[in-house]
C-alpha cells in the first residue's frame, strides 16, 4: 500500500485568511489541498467556484483536489480545470450520462475522479473503474463539515477497495467525511490512501502542522 496522503479541506478554514491556511497547511506537510464545491441544489449548502480555486491556486504548489457537488458538472469542468484543478471529482449520482461525463474529464487535462454518496451502490464502479485516476468515497452525506463518520463505510471501502485491485489498481481511493484520529486508522486499514480532513486540521486548538502529523500518525 502506497503511504498515506493528508488533503486538508479548506471548507473547514478560516475564509478570512484562506490564503494563509492554505499555505500553513502546505509548510505542515499536506499531500494535496481539497476543494469543496457547492451549488445548493444537490447538496444543501453553497460554498465557492473557480475563482476561489484560481486564488487557491496562486497560494501553494500543491495539487488542488476539487469536489464537485453540483448538478450537471459538464457545464462547469472547464471553468475549474483552467483555474488550476489538477484533480476534479464529479458525483455519480449527478448524471444518467456517466461515461460521456468521465470522458468530457479525461478531455479537459485533469486527473479524473468519481465521488460516491454512502448509499451508492459500488456495482457503478464495475464499468466506471477503467477511466478512473481517482476514487471518492462520501463516509458522510455530502453538504456540511463536522459531520459524524459512518460506522458501516469502513466495509464499504474495503469493497470498492477490492473491485480497484480487480480493475484499475493504479485508481486511488481517497474518503472524505468525519476523518479524525479515531477513524483515520479504521479507513486506512480498510484500503484509503488519501484522507480528507476538514475540522480535524483546521478545527482544533493547535496548529495545523500538528494536526496534520497527528492525524498521519494515527492512519498508520
């Protein structure tokens, strides 16, 4: 198994100094930055779009990993790719087209990814693997941060863990939602090798270089 990665979401920053949290989350030793986009209508909330990931862009060199949780991506995958997305995930759930949507990725130059909600039957992932650099594992409904992780996603990343192996061993499987330190190991264990963290980096008393070995060293 690869060494685990730590992507910080920025969700959980301060909007005030995003630049500044961007940058002490890349000199505290984050893997990538993950970037969560929300339209308010499939997910209840709204967030940001490109041009917060343009300005994120110009704060670190780090790969920017950005989530999608939007209806009808299409519409919007050039936008981000051209503000600096080196990864965009888009959801299964958004389309009845899921192949000419991972196709219309593969053509904008970013890495491409698929986002599962927790009831999502892993049976797409049969057909959807092949085109794949990434997989997006919700241990959370997607919509808020500091929700409380799922107990049963620790078996449901194992088996999509095993359909990759199967199909596509070089997809890697990233999970996002309620990742602390007591359920970094748990979905480590079970097959991730990239953990989103919100609250876990940038909620806590202590400074997010902490936070980020902390949370390296309890996923083992």
């Amino acid at each position: 198994m690869n060494p685990v990665r730590i992507a910080p979401s920025i969700l959980a920053a301060d909007f005030a100094d995003l630049g500044g949290a961007v940058r002490r989350a890349e000199e505290g030793g984050a893997d990538l930055i993950h970037l969560d986009v929300m339209d308010g209508h499939f997910v209840p909330n709204i967030t940001f779009g490109p041009r917060v990931v343009s300005a994120v862009r110009r704060s670190t060199s780090l790969p920017l990993d950005v989530h999608l949780m939007i209806e009808a991506p299409e519409r919007y995958i050039d936008a981000f790719a051209e503000a600096g997305a080196d990864v965009i995930h888009v959801h299964a759930e958004t389309t009845v087209h899921l192949h000419r949507l991972l196709q219309r990725l593969r053509e904008s130059g970013v890495a491409v990814g698929l986002a599962l909600n927790p009831l999502t039957p892993l049976a797409v992932l049969d057909g959807a693997l092949p085109y794949l650099d990434a997989l997006l594992l919700m241990t959370v409904n997607p919509g808020f941060g500091g929700q409380a992780f799922i107990a049963h996603s620790v078996e449901r990343i194992a088996a999509a863990a095993a359909r990759r192996d199967a199909l596509k061993p070089d997809c890697v499987i990233e999970v996002d939602g309620g990742i602390a330190l007591d359920t970094a190991a748990r979905v480590r264990a079970a097959g991730a090798e990239i953990l989103v963290a919100g609250s876990a980096v940038f909620g806590g008393d202590g400074s997010v270089a902490d936070a980020i070995a902390m949370l390296r060293a309890a996923a083992g």
